[in-house]
C-alpha cells in the first residue's frame, strides 16, 4: 500500500475517465443461466400436482396446455379454474463438514384456466373444438442458501491473483473490472514487485497456505411463467389433436456474497467481502403441438413435442469489493477499502432444447385412472445468441462450448393414479428427473424426485382439488476455482401445495 501504487490508481482512474470506459461484457451469461431458463416443468393444477404431473393423456384440466395441448380436446364443457400455490423452499449446504440451511416460502398464483368448449354440429366426425388460454407458474427461483467452514488452506483471492496473471497493471480494470480488478483496487492482490508499474505477475494480500474462515450466502427471487393460447379438437372421440402458443416470462434476480475472515492475527489482511447482483428480464415465445389417441376404452397414448422457449433476456451485472486490514495506511491512516464494478447492462437471446413428450393412461371407467409421462430433454442443446435488437458481432461460441461440454440428455419420468368414491377423489404421484449435469462433471448432482398426493371433491359444476408435492434434489458447485477449494453441496427441497375452484356451466 505504498506511494507509488496510490499515484498508480489515481492515474489510472482519470485515464479511464478521459478515454469514457465502459466493459462491454461481464461474466452473467454463462452455461448455469441456460440451464436456469431451460429447466421448466408444468406448474399444474391441485388435481395435477396430485398425481405429479403425470397428465400428458389424460387431458381435460389446465395442466394439459403444458404437456400435451391435445389434451384440451377432452373437455366436453366450458370451464373457468384458479388455483393459488404456497411453497416452502430450503436448503441445506454442507462446506468442509459445516452444515447451514435455510428457507424461503411464498404465496402465488400458480394456474389460471379458461376452456370454451364449441360443440360440432350433430352428426359431424368432428365433435367439439376447445379454446382459451392458461396461465402457468413453471418454475420458482426463490431460493435462501449459506455455506459456512473454518480454517479453509484458500482463499478467494488466490483466484483472482491467478486471473489477473499476465494482465499489465494499465490494463487490470479493462481487463478484469468485475473481479481481479476490484481486488487489486481494496489491495486484496498486489504485483510481485511493487514498484514495477508494468508487472504481470501477482500474489494475494495472504501468505500462501495462511487459513480464513468463509461465508457465502445467496438470495435468489423470481420465477418463470408461460401465458399459452390453445386450440384442441375431437376427431370421433377417438383422435384429439391440440396446439398451443406461449408467452414466456422470465423473472431472476440474485445476490450473493462471499466473506473472509483471518483469524491469525500476525497477516495484515483482517477480512474481506465480494458481492454479486445480477437481476435478469425477459419474455420470448414457444409452441407446442400433440396429439393423444383413443386406442381402447381404456387405454390412450399421447405424443407432444415442444418447441425451445425462443426468449429475448436483459442483464443487469455489477459487483463490489471491501477489505480491512489491521495495519493503517502509511499515506492517509486507513484501513477499510472498497470498490465497485461499472453495471454491466445487456440484452442477448437464450434458445431453450426441444422436448418430446410420450404419455400413456389406463382408464378403469367411472373408478379410476393410471397414467405416467416420459420427457426427453438434451439440456446440451440450449443455445445463446446475440440480441437481434442490437448490432452485436459477439457469437457466445465459448458460452456455448460450455454448454454442450458441461449438460446431457435427460429422461424424466412422471407417474400417477387417482381413484373415485362418489364424488370424492384421492390421488398419488412420483416423479423422477435426472440432474442435468454430466455424470464426470464436478457440479453433477443427484436426481429430482417428486412425491405427490392429494385429494378432491367434484360435483357437475363445481370442483374443489387440493394437492401436494415434495420434491427433494441435491447440486454441487465452487465458491471460487475447483482447483484450490472443496465444493459446497446443496440439498434442496420443495414443500409444494396448490388449491384449485374449478367452475364448469
């Protein structure tokens, strides 16, 4: 914290001034953003969620539009449904033999349905068309973590010291303005040879091998939605076919920190924070079309495939650094320093995979119903692309190199029945969805696993549908370079419940 570096900073900070800087890219688009857009399921109705989704061929309910738009062709009558979700989300993080966990929960609307059912004039093949459109919650991104561990050998700054090797001290703010360049401004790295104004070379403000104790913490709040119009017909109640048009909704804004602690009172550096913001915006389209067949009168088989979700997203990324040091300044007595990063603001395309739907159902009469879907999704298909508002050469060639890199194919599986006593109903479900990671990369994580229940009451004009689903997963991921830190492991969990009022004329 010399003299020479101060008259350093304040050069480069009027020469950065005076040339009107501005980075042209942050490091928030990456291959996790596209799996975080990519990763939807049906949001459903109480009745749905009861049997875990598993709907494809079952059709008649507002969960249907999501999975196979034919579906709506088994309405035999109008029908105005609404049904309001409550979740608790948590989370339990393991770090170095520490656990922590957290939790959040929250009030929402998760469906809302309005089917008008034409019936065909009599004695046409065509027996009735079904239209309207369905507004479905499809994934929530309200999430609480922290991750806690004492006497780590590392340090977050060994990172950025490695990041910024080779960088020219001129250099380091253009270069590096949203990680080693902030460190290098609170003195959290320094160059080898301090008085080398041109030095590539740097070393963290911690001796190597010194122990910190470390927090991360996340706060995470959004959601994804689809607005879908449809249209379903009935071919001789034998053959339904559907299709739907959605407007998708992407909501995402995160906060985390990462904070150092140094016990050992002899290193200078007494403690540090780096904190991330990121908030993500956007709206895009999808399409979907299916059919289901009738092939006894007992048994259907449906097939639906879904078009990527084509979205238009906008970033806002910026990020902050402080440290403190035991010892003051010999130049003006401090000893807390802070910098921030410019805001990144920019505005991209996500394409989404496609996705084939299989679905089959067993319908024991008036009694009741067996059903189970099988989704195929080939997450390493996800794509981003330039914004077609902006004149923008970037072809995110290195994004997408980690995306086919880092995701795979997954089979999900979706499985319920439901059972009739008047005009009572009970219902169970279990799903089963693969992590999306490969298996020999370091995040891969264990499947997501849906328990489902749930019970109704249904007369000729008015239904009452309770259900709900606990959903258990797990992920991995590093604080900083897996290289020279341990991984945080994080066991999700979702306590999921839904009430739907269904109306019919």
């Amino acid at each position: 914290m010399g003299t020479v570096r101060s008259t350093l900073r304040s050069l480069l900070r009027h020469f950065l001034f005076l040339l009107g800087f501005v980075p042209i890219r942050a490091i928030a688009q990456n291959e996790v953003d596209a799996v975080r857009l990519s990763t939807v399921a049906p949001g459903g109705t109480a009745r749905s969620i009861g049997l875990a989704n598993a709907f494809g061929a079952l059709g008649a309910d507002g969960a249907a539009i999501a999975i196979n738009p034919a579906g709506a062709g088994l309405y035999r009558t109008s029908e105005l449904s609404l049904s309001l979700g409550f979740d608790v989300n948590s989370i339990k993080s393991a770090f170095y033999g520490t656990s922590a966990s957290r939790a959040q929960s929250r009030l929402y609307l998760g469906n809302f349905t309005l089917a008008l059912n034409s019936p065909a004039e009599k004695g046409s093949d065509w027996r009735g068309s079904t239209f309207g459109l369905v507004y479905d919650r499809q994934a929530t991104h309200h999430w609480s973590s922290q991750a806690s561990a004492s006497g780590i050998p590392s340090s977050i700054l060994d990172d950025f010291a490695w990041q910024a090797e080779g960088t020219r001290i001129p250099d380091i703010y253009d270069a590096l303005p949203f990680t080693s360049g902030l460190a290098y401004e609170t003195y959290g790295i320094d160059p080898i040879d301090p008085a080398d104004t041109v030095g590539t070379s740097y070393v963290p403000a911690l001796p190597a091998g010194a122990l910190v104790d470390q927090t991360g913490t996340l706060e995470s709040h959004g959601a994804t939605t689809s607005t879908s119009f449809f249209y379903a017909n009935n071919y001789m109640d034998r053959f339904y076919i559907g299709a739907s048009l959605g407007i998708v909704g992407f909501r995402y804004k995160e906060v985390s920190s990462h904070s150092e602690t140094v016990p050992d009172g002899s290193i200078d550096l007494k403690d540090l924070t780096f904190r991330e913001q990121l908030n993500v915006t956007g709206n895009g389209i999808d399409l979907k079309i299916g059919f289901i067949a009738r092939l006894t009168d007992r048994f259907r088989a449906g097939l639906a495939i879904h078009s990527p979700m084509w979205t238009q997203l906008n970033d806002v990324y910026t990020t902050d650094m402080r440290t403190s040091f035991r010892t003051p300044s010999p130049n003006d007595g401090r000893t807390n320093y802070s910098a921030s990063s410019p805001e990144n603001v920019y505005n991209y395309r996500v394409n989404s995979p496609w996705k084939a739907v299989a679905s089959a159902a067993y319908v024991a009469g008036q009694h009741g119903l067996v059903s189970i879907d099988y989704t195929y999704t080939d997450y390493a298909q996800a794509r981003f692309r330039p914004s077609n508002k902006l004149v923008d050469n970037y072809s995110f060639n290195i994004e997408n190199d980690a995306i086919k890199s880092s995701f795979r194919a997954v089979h999900a599986v979706r499985v319920g029945t439901e059972w009739r006593s008047g005009n009572w109903y009970f219902r169970l479900g279990w799903g089963f969805v693969p992590d999306a990671y490969r298996k020999d990369d370091l995040r891969h994580g264990l499947a997501q696993r849906t328990y489902a229940g749930g019970l109704g009451y249904r007369s000729d004009h008015l239904g009452i549908d309770l259900g709900m689903n606990y959903v258990q997963g797990s992920s991995t991921y590093y604080p900083y370079d897996a290289s020279i830190v341990g991984p945080v492991t994080e066991s999700r969990s979702t306590i999921r419940s839904l009430i739907t009022v269904s109306l019919r004329p």
